[in-house]
C-alpha cells in the first residue's frame, strides 16, 4: 500500500525511537497503547507504525480538525510521499481513511451524539447513518485501527467502537491519548483498558522538556475585581439574607420545635437514621447549643461529640440544617413553621435545587466565571505580552461560547464569549495600540474574522491549499470597521483552520480569538507563546489538552517559552468561597509547572506563592504585578526549567500522598510527650530537692507551727497527686508517640497492607519490581509514593491510601483498632472502596491490615452493628486528626 521510498523527515525523538524498536513487542496482544501530553508527536509516531504495518487503516479522531490534520501531516512529514489513497469519508473508504468518533457513532446507531457543545467545522456532514458502514469497512479489508485521544471513548462512543472491533475481527488497534480515564469509574476504566491494552509507553511533559520535545512554560493567574454591577447583586443578596437569618435564628418557635425533636429526645432509638445523616444531626445540636438550649444532651453522647468542642452556628450548618428540616426530615418537613420558612427563603432567592443557599449561589459562580471584569483582564494580558514580545507575540484566547449575536449590537458588552472578547480588543476606546488592534482574527466553527488589511495574504495562503479566489468570500462588517468575515466554499470549508493558523504563525495577525472545543483539542500551531484560558474548564482532561496548544517547540525557534494566562475574578470584600479560586486550584492540579522560587516542578497553584495575599481590593494590583514580573521572565524561564529538571538526571513524575503539615505528626506528638514528662519531672525534682535540703529547711521552720514531718508529709503528697493527675496524658503521649508517632512509618505500614492486597486481587502487573517512598519535609509535611508501577495502578494505591488516612465518611466496611494499655483507645479507618466491593476483598484486606498493624474488627456498615460503630468512628478515630488534609500531589523528582 505504501511505497518503500516513503519515509520520516526528520529525527524520531527518544519515546519514540524506543517504541518503533520495540514494535512488534508491543503488537503481540495486537494493541499498541501510548500515552503521551499534547505536542508530544503521537500523530506521526501512529503514522510511521501504520506505515510499518502497511495495511488499511481507519483513524478515528474527536473532531474534523484533528482527523483533518492526520493526512497534512503525512504528506508534509514524509519524504517521497506520493500516496494518494486517503478518504476522509466513511462511505468511500481507502487505504488510509480518517474520520471522526461522531461520524462513526451517526452511521452505526443513526445518532448524532456529540462530545460537548460543539463548535467543529461541517459536523452535520459526518452525520451518515444511511448506509451499511460494517459491509462497507468489511469489504474494504480494514486491518488496522487507530484511535486518537482514546479518553473520548468513556462516553456513548465507545459501544459503537465495540461493534466496529467485533466485526472487523482480528485486527491491531493504536490506542494514543494525552489524558488517559484515570479519573473514570472502576467499570470505565476496565472497558478502556479491555479495548486499548496495557500502555505500552508513557511520557510526561517534564520529560519531553527535558528533552526539548515541549517548550518551557509557566501558568500565570491574572486577576480582577467583581464589577460595581456585580458587587451590587451580591450585596443585595447577602443584606437580605442576613435579615431573614437573624428573623429565623432568633425565633422561639423554631428553637422549640427542634428541642422536642425525636432524635434529639431519644436518640438512642434512632441510631440508623442519625448514621444516614450524621451532618443534619449534628446542626441541630450545634444550632441548639448556640441557643444555650441543653436539650441536646444525649444526642452529643451518641454522635460521640466533645460538648467542648462543638462548633459556632455558621452559614455552612444553617444551610445543612434547613435543607434537610426542610426537605427531607419526615417528622418536620411538613410543619406549618417550617413551610413559612422555605416560603421565605425561596422568596429571597435562597433554594436551588431543593437546597438551602446561603453562602454560595450558583448564580453567582456563574457571574464571578463570566464577569465582564475579564475582559479587561484579557486586554491587559494582550498589550503586555505584545509590550514584551512586539511582533513576535503569537497569542490565541479560548473561550467556551461563540456569542455571534454581539456583532449585530453595539450595546455594552454583558456576555463573556469569543466575539465580545474580539470586539473589546479592537475597540479603539479600549485598545492602547493601534498595530495590535490591527492585527486580530476570530476562529470557531460558526464564523471566521480577519482584518482587513491582510486579504492579500490570505489569497496567497488559500492558494497553497489550492483554493481560488472564488472559494473565498469576505463581508466587510459593519460595526467593526476594517475587519471581515471569512467564509469558504462549502466543499472547502475545512481550509480555514489552517489558512489562519498560517496567517497566526507567519505573523500576519498576532491574536487569535477562538473556541476551545475546536482549537483545544489536537489544534496544531507551534508557533503560540502565549495562552488565555478564557473558559470555564477545570477537568483533568480538558485542562491538559487546552493548556497543550502553547507547549509545544517551535523549529523556528529553539528557545521558544510560552505563558499560559488563566482568569480569576475576585470578590474582594471576602463574602463568600471564591468559585473562580476553587476552579484555579482544581485546574492546576492537572498539570506539572516550575515553581520558580524554588526551581522545582510540581502542581498546584502553591508553586505560584500567593498565600500570602489575602485577595482584597489593594491586593488585585499587587497580585497582577507579581504575574507580570514573572511574565516578563522569559529567558530565566528557559534556565529555570532546565536547572530544575537537570538536578535529577533520571527523574520522572512522582504522584505522592500528601499530609500538611497541619495534621497530626511526629513533631506535634513529641511535643506533647515532651510537656507530660516535663511536668513529672518538675514533681519529681521537687521531691529531691526536699530531700536533700531537708536539714536547711529544718532549721528555718524551728520556732514554727509547722514541723519539718509535716511539711515534708504535705509536699509529698502535694507532687504525688500532681505526678498522678498528669500520668494518665503522659502515658498516652508515650504510647501514642511509640505507636503512631512515626507518620512515615505509619504510612509505610499501611501502604503494604494495601499493596499485598492488590497483588493478591491480581491488581499488580509486577509486585516484584514495585517500591514503596515515605519521607517526611522539614516542615512536618509527610509523602508517599509507590513506584515501578503503571500509572493506573499508582491512581489506585493512592486513591486508596487516601480513603484510610481521611476521616472516616460512610465506607462500606470499616477497621477498630483496640488498645488497652495503658488506657484504652479506640482507632477506626476506612476499608478502601477498591476493597470494599464485597465481603471476600474486604476481609482480605483486613488479613493484611492485621499483619502489620495489630489485631482489628472488621465491621460491615450496612447492619445494625455496624452502624453503631460508624457513628462512633465519625468522630474518634485516629484517621481523623489527619482532619481531611491529605492531597495527592505530582512533582518531579530522581
């Protein structure tokens, strides 16, 4: 099918060098599974292995642009490339035929089924369920399968992928993907693997940096302040709720009714329905014990609470208390007092959903992601990087929504969306540089904008992809003076993408305005070196693949570094948990950056050292400038890379448990031992001194009172009682020390207990080769890691590591560790929900436990019994002084 004469142009990079000499090592299952980040060469490296195999093969891709960008590049990156028997249709397949999961799901099912909301070029023309796809494919003698960005195939794709394979029959499939399911379900994840095989090959961006495969880079978090519009929604709000909170707490009635409450008077005859919803129970107690009202009394015993250490009434137990008073406790629900409450909350906007809001409206996570407030930050960004680059800068802005309709208006801007976007970057009141605001084009899948000055260029450009003048159409717009929407022939609409990824790279516009669902995934434009994540994404998997489009190298130039811009509105008057702020850190634990203070790569927002900012309004500017400072640091940037992956020659990314250094560790337990002996010691010191100046102190009481017997007798039993009071804690602190106190050892003791299990569950490739890393940072913080393992297998440890060491929530099956010396303690812990799908794992599990911990009880949660124990758990166990801190983090190390 392909000529001996056809061949790669350039150098294979390292990855994969070392998956084409082991090809047919990994082809023995007939699966080939590689895993590898955005810009990392997966396409020509499933090229070159369709070529090796040199049969017909279909390649399945998440959008047209991607399946598109298959063929340009085999015929731009293989030399004596003459072949022409390629198809992008289903219905007139060849030898190398490449179309989209949609097109195929369409024609098997007659569905159209698409990813998310979709904004990809000509979808309706993939739609093609009229014809018998499996006789046509048959008959063409498809052999090979490649499926790209495989991760797609959780969703309903993945049953027509099945069919396909099935039918076909025994066939190789190339499974390629940058963001692998590990997030998926149990059930998910084994239908993955059953269709892509074991990964073969994984590759991370550090590595690929450090090999000069992906650019240095740095995530930069540009911040603005809520609007006065905005600001005022808001603070009507919370002035409402605040008066009606006031109305509802103080009310007399409400106190009465929830004091006579059945758990609350007999709660012992109610333990299964306190274990099913321990947070509402535990409001009642707290909202009564803000009334002073000692009702309570009996349900703090059986919820195993500390009266001391009940918490203040808070917005967070009012919103548990009435959500559930209102909507789910039978014995209230239907209350005349309690109906005139939700009829209030629900007249202030306070119910969404069947759930009491009092802190954080959805509406206003919606208004603080698309505050108009960003659009300034997006200009700011612009005008800087273009200070900073000049004609160099290459930046692309994606966001979630096209908003069309916003050309049609010169109405203020209310809409965040790709054209509002466009429209206040070119708006010359707002715009600080005319060349820059000249130099702007629009990109989606519903309308295409360039300037008009570069209509020249874009002729010159369409004619390499063999477009004539009358493929070409451009409308002047008309609010927006010296620009013009681009529009092609429908037979070569597809063009466009890569006329103005051309115009981008060439340098004919420096700004491209686009949508991320059909420039953030598999889109090609090496030249970026600057990013704007203008969109609402925090998943792992879309995170990676947008942040993929500026990381990648550019052979135009080898010091190439890319700045990635992510947006975050605040509401400096600190009324509420910032949503755009918990967006930010959950998008940043997707992915590795530098920490440039201490030239270390790791994730998480803490390697951009902003702790120290409490997010008011001063501290909008400052924050800003910090970003900015780093920003500028482009060629520190470049060093700093480098430096900080070099330091380890071999290394790799490490994915580790983590505990703050807030939890109970070593440090914090000596020091309680420490104190307790400390004090006996001061008693017993007192002793000797009595002792040995007794002759003194005799002769100083004669003439007195009192005589040396009696006050030698007094001060004796006075440090006796002491010695006694304080024996108990020290006793403890000793015995906690010895036992728990290492949470290294600890981890490390726990950990095997979870590796043995999964190696005799068949859970562990190669338990021979796997290490288990516990090492405890000078600030207490202590981490565990596992290596020489799979990746799936290194998700699955840690997730389960993580449910043991948490507070217990509701497991299924839950560990009692018993001690009774010298006083006895109870410590609970969570059988892992990999284990605990049924009784066999379970106690399997704990056979394991019990070899490296101590004796236990295993309970199963769903009785009586084990309820019981539960509720106990929920606040007792050992587990808990971890106080739910622990995070899984990914850092670079040897």
């Amino acid at each position: 099918m392909f000529d001996e004469e056809i061949c790669f142009k350039y150098n294979w990079r390292g990855y994969q060098e070392r998956v084409l000499q082991e090809i047919e090592t990994h082809l023995s299952d007939n699966k080939l599974h590689i895993i590898a980040p955005p810009g990392s060469g997966k396409t020509v490296l499933g090229l070159e292995v369709v070529r090796q195999l040199n049969k017909r093969t279909l390649i399945l891709s998440p959008t047209i642009t991607v399946r598109n960008q298959w063929i340009q590049r085999f015929v731009e990156l293989f030399s004596n490339n003459k072949f022409t028997d390629y198809s992008y249709s289903l219905k007139d397949p060849a030898g190398l035929t490449s179309a989209t999961y949609q097109g195929l799901h369409s024609a098997i099912s007659g569905k159209n089924i698409p990813l998310e909301e979709s904004d990809d070029m000509q979808l309706e023309a993939e739609v093609t369920p009229d014809f018998d796809l499996m006789k046509t494919l048959k008959e063409n003698n498809i052999q090979v399968v490649v499926l790209d960005e495989a991760h797609h195939l959780k969703t309903e794709w993945w049953k027509s992928i099945i069919k396909l394979v099935s039918v076909l029959g025994d066939i190789k499939i190339i499974s390629l993907t940058a963001t692998p399911p590990y997030d998926s379900t149990a059930v998910e994840w084994d239908r993955y693997m059953q269709l892509c095989g074991p990964v073969d090959a994984e590759i991370s961006v550090p590595e690929l940096v450090k090999e000069k495969n992906l650019c240095p880079h740095q995530d930069l978090i540009y911040f603005s302040e809520a609007s006065d519009q905005e600001h005022q929604s808001i603070d009507q709000f919370y002035t409402k709720i605040d008066e009606v909170m006031n109305e509802i707490v103080n009310d007399p009635d409400l106190e009465a009714l929830l004091a006579s409450h059945n758990v609350v008077c007999e709660p012992e005859k109610y333990q299964t329905v306190i274990y099913e919803n321990i947070e509402y129970y535990a409001s009642l107690v707290i909202f009564l014990n803000s009334r002073e009202n000692n009702s309570f009394t009996e349900l703090v015993k059986v919820l195993g609470l500390s009266r001391k250490k009940i918490p203040g009434l808070s917005g967070e137990w009012m919103e548990i208390l009435l959500s559930n008073a209102i909507y789910k406790d039978a014995e209230l629900k239907n209350q005349p007092l309690i109906k005139e409450i939700r009829i209030k909350l629900r007249e202030n906007s306070a119910i969404e959903n069947k759930r009491v809001v009092l802190r954080i409206k959805q509406d206003f996570n919606r208004l603080m992601s698309s505050s108009i407030s960003k659009f300034r930050s997006i200009r700011d960004i612009a005008d800087y990087e273009y200070e900073t680059l000049g004609e160099k800068l290459r930046l692309v802005v994606l966001s979630d929504y096209v908003r069309k309709e916003a050309l049609k208006s010169n109405q203020q801007l209310d809409k965040f969306g790709v054209i509002p976007i466009f429209k206040y970057l070119v708006d010359s009141e707002t715009a600080k540089s005319s060349e820059y605001r000249s130099k702007i084009a629009v990109l989606s899948g519903s309308i295409c904008i360039i300037p008009d000055n570069i209509q020249a260029a874009v002729y010159e450009i369409a004619a390499v992809y063999g477009l004539s003048e009358n493929d070409i159409k451009l409308n002047s717009l008309q609010l927006q003076k010296g620009f013009s929407e681009l529009s092609l022939s429908s037979s070569r609409k597809n063009a466009t993408v890569s006329i103005i990824t051309d115009l981008l790279t060439q340098g004919y516009i420096n700004v491209i305005v686009g949508t991320k669902s059909l420039l953030g995934e598999g889109w090609d434009c090496p030249a970026i070196n600057s990013l704007v994540m203008a969109t609402f994404v925090g998943s792992y998997m879309l995170s990676n693949q947008i942040r993929g489009r500026a990381i990648r190298t550019d052979r135009a130039d080898s010091h190439k570094t890319s700045n990635i811009w992510h947006l975050m509105c605040l509401d400096t008057k600190n009324r509420f948990n910032n949503y755009d702020k918990d967006l930010l850190e959950q998008r940043f634990k997707c992915f590795t950056g530098l920490d440039n203070e201490n030239e270390l790569i790791c994730n998480g927002t803490e390697r951009l050292h902003l702790k120290d900012f409490e997010f008011r309004k001063l501290d909008v500017k400052r924050l800003n400038d910090q970003m900015k400072d780093q920003a500028a640091e482009r060629g520190n940037l470049y060093n700093s890379w480098f430096k900080a992956i070099d330091a380890s020659s071999d290394g790799r990314i490490v994915k580790e448990l983590k505990t703050s250094k807030e939890n109970i560790n070593r440090t914090y337990i000596f020091r309680n031992t420490l104190k307790y002996l400390c004090l006996q010691g001061i008693a017993a010191s007192f002793l000797f001194v009595m002792e040995l100046y007794s002759s003194a102190i005799k002769s100083l009481l004669r003439g007195s009172f009192l005589s040396l017997k009696n006050l030698s007798s007094i001060a004796v039993l006075l440090s006796i009682v002491f010695i006694l009071s304080i024996m108990k804690s020290s006793i403890k602190a000793v015995i906690l020390f010895f036992r728990h106190g290492s949470v290294e050892r600890s981890f490390k003791q726990i950990a095997h207990a979870v590796i043995n299990t999964m190696v005799d569950l068949g859970m562990i490739e190669n338990p021979k080769a796997l290490t288990i890393n516990t090492d405890t940072a000078s600030d207490g913080t202590v981490y565990c890691s596992l290596r020489h393992c799979t990746s799936y297998e290194q998700s699955q440890f840690l997730k389960a590591m993580e449910e043991i060491v948490e507070q217990v929530d509701k497991p299924r099956y839950i560990l009692s560790r018993e001690n009774r010396f010298p006083v006895k303690t109870l410590d609970y812990h969570a059988v892992p929900s990999l284990f605990a799908v049924n009784k066999d794992k379970a106690v399997l599990f704990h056979k394991h436990w019990q070899r490296v911990m101590g004796k236990s009880k295993l309970y199963y949660t769903r009785n009586q019994e084990g309820r019981s124990i539960l509720v106990k758990a929920r606040s007792s166990s050992l587990s808990s002084y971890f106080i739910g801190r622990t995070e899984i983090t990914d850092s670079w190390k040897a």
